[in-house]
C-alpha cells in the first residue's frame, strides 16, 4: 500500500542530498588536504581516487539490496558508514586515516538509487515520476550549493570543519529518515538470496578499471601496470557477464537492460557523465589559478566555490520546468534537448573560460542542461523495468556515470598535465584543450541522440515526465 505522509518526498530528497554535500568535499579541497599532511598534490588526488573506487563498488550492491524487503535499514546503516567516515576524516592527522575516512564516504553514491527504490515503493503513482526526476537531479542542485559552502568553510576555518558540517548533515538526515520514511520491511518486496559471485566479480572488474583510468597519467597509458590492470577488468568484467546471465537472481538484470530507452539513458550516461566532470574539475582550477597563467582567475578558495552556484540554479530551474510542463513533453525528447544545452555550456567554456562572467554563464546554462538530461534518464528506466529492478537498473546507470567521470577525469587530467608551467599549473593550451575534449564529448552525445530521436520519429511515446 502506498503511503501518503506530505514528508515523505522531502525527506527522500533531503537524505539524498547527502551525496551532494560528501561530493563538494572533493576537487575543491585537494590543495588543501595537501598543504594540512605535508603531501604533494598528486598524493592528495587519492582522496579523490578512493573514494571514486568504494562508490563504483558500494553503488550496485546498494542498488540490489534497495530492491529487496529492507530498504530503510539499508539507508540508515549506509548513512551511518558515511557518518563514520565523515567524522574520522574530520579528526585524524594520519593521511591513512583520512583516506580510510574518504573510503567509507565512498558509500554516498549509493545513497540516490536507494532513495530512487524507495520513492517507487512509498510514493503515490501520481507523483512518482516527478519524484524520481527530482532525486536524479538532487546532486547537481546540490553541488552547486555545496561547493560555496566547503569554499566559505575551509577560507574562514580549514577543511575539518567543512568535514564537520558534512557530519552534522549526515546525522540529521539519518534523524530525517528515522522519523519520516515508513518502518517495517517492504512485504512486497521479493527475498531472495544475494548474488555474492557477481557483486564480487562486478566490483572487482569496476575497481580495477577505474584504478587503470586514474592511474594511468600517472603511470603511463602502456606501462606495464596500466596494461595489466585494465586487462584484469576485462577478465573480470567477462566473468562477471557470464556469471549474471546463468542466475536466477542476478545482481544487475542484463536483460532488462537491452531495452531501447534503458540502453539510450545508460551511453548517454557516460557521455555526460565525463562532460560534466571535465567541465566542473577545469573549471575549479581556472577559478583559483594565479592570474600569470592567462586564464586564472586567480579567486580564493572561500570565493572559487561560488563559480559552482550557477550549476545549482539551473539545475533546480530545469527541474521545475519540466515538472510544470507535465504531459506536454516525452522522457525521451528531454535527453538530446539537456545534452543540447550541455554542449552549448561546454561550448562557451572552451571559448570564453578566461573571462568570469561567461564562465559564470557556462556554469548556469550547464546546470540547465543537466537539470533536463539528468531528470529523464531514471525515470525512463523506471518506466521499462519492474519494480523490483528500479534499485539495480538506475544503480547501474549511477556506475556508468562514474566511469564516464572517471575517464573525463583521467583523460582532461593527461592534457593538463602534458601543458604544465613551472609554477605546477597548467597553461592555457591545456586547458583550452580540456574544455574542447568536454565539448567534442557533448557534440557527439547530442548527436546520437538526434539520430535516435529521428529514426524513432514514428513511434508513438507515451512515457511523460508526470501530471
């Protein structure tokens, strides 16, 4: 039976937005985790690395585990991981620690499919899809709040105290979540045994891959380890592809994943996902780059968050545009008209990056773009497959836009680093360059996507954002 508490949706998007606040704990405070434990930059990066590689394996199992009977213990327990690291990153002057702490806060990227699950459980039917499209777009709103947040708190304080305020977030959606979200197990869920083999084999083939992506510019691309670490994910990924076909109770249903829609808001996923990573990480570094470089805007770390503000207004104005348009407009058609704006947004970064107001004005109709993509690619996998896979299918497209990011990341970052001054920054070239990458990814997204929409101009559609 659906529940009808007026709290319900936002509490769900309150918890969700935890992944936000742990999020803007990360590009933006680098420097200065490596000033704070005497480390060099590149040291530093892994608390980026680590905590990419726990969420690309937490991410599925989570999302398996929400389809089944207990998904508010799953929360609750995942929130309290991610509590736990946020305290002992706040508190240890060991950098081990602190990578520990990273590592458990890792489970955040989990935390949007679950709450994603559960609207499908608890919400009314009318409301659902809005819900969904709300949650999906949760973290890019909150980014872009986050970011001036952690920048304000770590120029007036350090970046303990910005770890505590993600502390005393977690702690009050967890309160948040105790109260509101309905208790008990979901009696219509179905029980069935866990599918350790392929959660293994999964995150085994997803953590080798993303260490060969973040560690290549380090390494070499055909070093040794590089090579070998990548052709252990393929073996992996192989096994793991065997091993689900033959279950019963897979952990990621493949073949509810061939259908069209699924399999267009999946490789859109990538695509963005790697676009919106470019464009965030170069951006924070133009935003505190010195002003000899050229491009610097040379802004403290209290201010250079606030270049991230924009983001999050357009992202919540999209969202409630598309929720006001209802009906009039199909899931399908929103994905090439976001990845549209995303490349006009990328577009003028990799023009006009050197000036602040257009970056600005990149950021804000990137939060657009974003807002509108990133509604319709759950709900259109909401709407194509059953209830009891909603938690898995959407986890999986949320493990598929890490890797997208984890390559933007990788591959922005060998740029930058093949154009680098002696002061360590990059010069403008490479960022020049990295913002072309950003925008040749978005052009090519939007266009497979026009090409779908138009081959498929014949079908009758009848997924719609919602009443």
């Amino acid at each position: 039976m659906r529940e009808h508490d007026p709290r319900l949706v936002p509490a769900l998007v309150y918890a969700a937005l935890c992944t936000a606040v742990v999020s803007s704990l990360g590009m933006l405070l680098v420097p200065s985790i490596a000033d704070a434990f005497d480390t060099s930059v590149g040291t530093a990066q892994w608390m980026l690395t680590i905590n990419l590689l726990v969420g690309a394996v937490a991410t599925p199992v989570m999302g398996r585990l929400s389809d089944g009977p207990h998904k508010k213990r799953l929360l609750i327990v995942s929130l309290l991981v991610i509590l736990t690291g946020s305290v002992l990153a706040s508190v240890t002057s060991s950098f081990a620690l602190f990578l520990l702490g990273r590592a458990l806060q890792g489970l955040t990227y989990g935390i949007v499919p679950v709450t994603i699950a559960m609207a499908r459980r608890y919400v009314e039917p009318s409301r659902v899809q809005p819900t969904i499209s709300s949650l999906s777009v949760t973290v890019a709103s909150g980014i872009g709040i986050g970011y001036p947040l952690t920048g304000l708190i770590t120029g007036e304080a350090s970046y303990r105290w910005a770890f505590w305020f993600a502390s005393f977030f977690v702690l009050s959606a967890i309160v948040v979540t105790i109260l509101v979200i309905p208790d008990g197990p979901d009696e219509s869920a179905p029980r069935h045994s866990f599918d350790f083999g392929g959660a293994a084999l999964l995150g085994l083939g997803l953590g080798a891959l993303l260490l060969a992506i973040s560690e290549g510019p380090v390494w070499g691309w055909t070093s040794l380890p590089t090579l070998a670490v990548a052709a252990a994910s393929l073996v992996f990924f192989a096994a793991w592809v065997r091993v689900e076909l033959r279950s019963g109770h897979p952990l990621i249903n493949l073949r509810v994943l061939g259908s069209s829609d699924v399999l267009l808001a999946n490789g859109t996923a990538i695509g963005l996902g790697a676009a919106m990573y470019i464009a965030l990480s170069v951006g924070s570094l133009v935003a505190q780059a010195p002003g000899e470089t050229g491009y610097g805007m040379a802004l403290p770390v209290r201010w250079a968050g606030f270049v991230m503000f924009p983001l999050s207004v357009g992202s919540l104005t999209a969202n409630r545009v598309v929720r006001l348009l209802g009906g009039r407009i199909s899931l399908a058609t929103l994905l090439p008209i976001g990845s549209a704006m995303i490349a006009v947004a990328s577009i003028m970064l990799w023009v006009t990056h050197t000036h602040l107001s257009l970056l600005l004005v990149g950021m804000l109709v990137l939060g657009l773009g974003m807002g509108a993509a990133y509604a319709a690619m759950p709900a259109l996998i909401a709407r194509n497959v059953a209830t009891d896979e909603v938690g898995s299918s959407v986890s999986f497209n949320q493990v598929l836009r890490t890797v997208g990011s984890s390559f933007g990341t990788a591959l922005s970052g060998a740029l930058l680093a093949a154009h680098t001054l002696p002061s360590g920054h990059s010069d403008d070239v490479g960022i020049t360059q990295a913002f072309a990458l950003g925008a040749l990814v978005c052009v090519a997204v939007m266009v497979a996507l026009l090409a779908h929409a138009v081959f498929h101009r014949g079908e009758r559609r009848n997924e719609v954002v919602g009443p």
